[in-house]
C-alpha cells in the first residue's frame, strides 16, 4: 500500500481528482468506482472545475457507486442518487445511461443486488475505485462483522455509521437501518484503489487498516491485500501511523 501524507483536505482533493483525471488521460472510457460522504466532496469539485476548464471528458466513463440507502427514494435529498447529481453528475458530461447506483426502489433488494453484481461484471470491472472510511474502518458499507461478504448485498448499517451519518439528516431517528453495498469482493476486484481519508476521526481507522493484521473487523484492512492500493490521508487522519 502507498500512503501519501499530505498538509490539508484541499490536497486530499486535489491529489484524488488528479488521480482520476490521470486515469481518463489513459484511458477515455474508464469504469470508475465512486463513494459518497463528506470526504470526496472536494475532489467532486475539483473534477467539475477541471471538466469545465476542458482538461478531462467524462463522455465514455461508466460509473458504479458504491453504495445506496435503502427505505429512501431516489430524490429524497439524503439518497446518494442526490447527493451524486448535486455533487458530481449535473455539472459534467457522463452519459446518465453508464451511471450506476444500486436502485433501492420497490423492487426486492436481492434482485437489485444480483443485477448490480452482474453490469459490474459486464463493464469488465473497475479501473479505479474511489474509497472513503468509516471510522469504524468500514469501506463503502462493508461494516465491522464475523464475516464479510463477497459480492453486493443488503446490509445492516453500524450504530456508529448511523450516528455519524445523522448529521446529514434531521434527526438519527430518519437515517435508514439498512442500505446495498457492493461486497468487498467487487471493491477488490479494482485494478486500482484510492481510498481518501480526512480528519481526526479518522485516525484510528487508518492506524489499523495499515497494521498489517487483517480482520474483518476493520473491513479496510483487505485492502492490504490488494497490489495497487493509495491512501491519500491528511496530517490528522494520518497522525497514529508510524
Ligand atoms: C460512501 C461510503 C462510506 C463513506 C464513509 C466515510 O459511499 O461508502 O464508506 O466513504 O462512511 O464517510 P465520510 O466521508 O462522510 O466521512
């Protein structure tokens, strides 16, 4: 794994969106991975500025979100299809046709979760995925656990994941119980991982994905088994490693 120690959030960003625009230079239809949460807002817009500065195309990209509540609707103004289009694809070129967000409508989640696995599959996998970190290590919803599960599921959220997400809601009371995630299995199955982390929250999280121990406690701590894994972390969220 290589850890890049940057000074701030602002480079965080940056270095992330220069990580996905380093790939579209390579390769114009890339799949790309991507996570929601407060950490990858800054790369979002870096991104948005450098498309409309016509430094990257998104034309032939397909993307693949890593996770969506379920229990609300698309348009609820807390469901990643809304924080996605407000962050990221209302102000760039990707084709709405190759976005993908697990649909967590009506429809019976097992059937979301097979169809999700397989379009992943038939876009030949992901050339890069974006992370973020839960505090309790989790990567997209892949929570703490005895086990962990290979391919997108249905799943319980943490108690801590439903507190610190109930900042973004009125209150804990509406942050939904579960959500679809891709499994870990998908998330490695990424030629490539950047996974960005931000703040003191985050230390600890980063300490033990790095410790070279694996549990599925700290669900991130697979990725130390991945050959081609960056973790871009600022002074803070980088402070308890050596
Ligand atoms: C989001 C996701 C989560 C977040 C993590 C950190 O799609 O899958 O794993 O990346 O909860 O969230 P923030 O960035 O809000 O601290």
């Amino acid at each position: 794994m290589e850890i890049v120690k940057v000074d701030s959030y602002e480079e965080v960003s940056q270095k992330a969106a220069e990580s996905v625009a380093g790939l579209l230079h390579r390769k114009q239809d890339a799949v790309i991975g991507l996570a929601t949460g407060s950490t990858p807002e800054g790369m979002y817009a870096r991104l948005v500025r450098m498309y409309r500065e016509n430094e990257i195309d998104f034309s032939s990209v397909s993307t693949f979100n890593l996770d969506e509540y379920l229990g609300l609707s698309r348009d609820h103004p807390q469901s990643y299809h809304t924080y996605m289009h407000r962050h990221f694809f209302d102000h760039v070129n990707v084709d709405p046709e190759r976005i993908n967000i697990p649909r967590c409508g009506d429809e019976p989640p097992e059937l979301v979760c097979r169809d999700y696995e397989k379009k992943l599959k038939d876009a030949g996998g992901l050339d890069l995925q974006i992370l973020g970190i839960g505090t309790n290590g989790h990567v997209g919803f892949n929570e703490p656990a005895a086990y962990l599960y290979t391919d997108t599921h249905v799943v319980d959220l943490a108690e801590e994941t439903i507190e610190a997400n109930s900042r973004f809601f009125k209150s804990r009371e509406e942050v939904p119980g579960k959500a679809v995630t891709m499994g870990v299995g998908s998330i490695m199955g990424a030629a490539r991982i950047v996974l960005l982390a931000s703040g003191r929250s985050k230390a600890k999280a980063i300490r033990d994905m790095c410790s070279g121990k694996i549990t599925t406690f700290v669900p991130a701590s697979l990725l130390q088994l991945h050959k081609d894994v960056t973790i871009i972390a600022d002074r803070e969220a980088a402070r308890l490693l050596p």
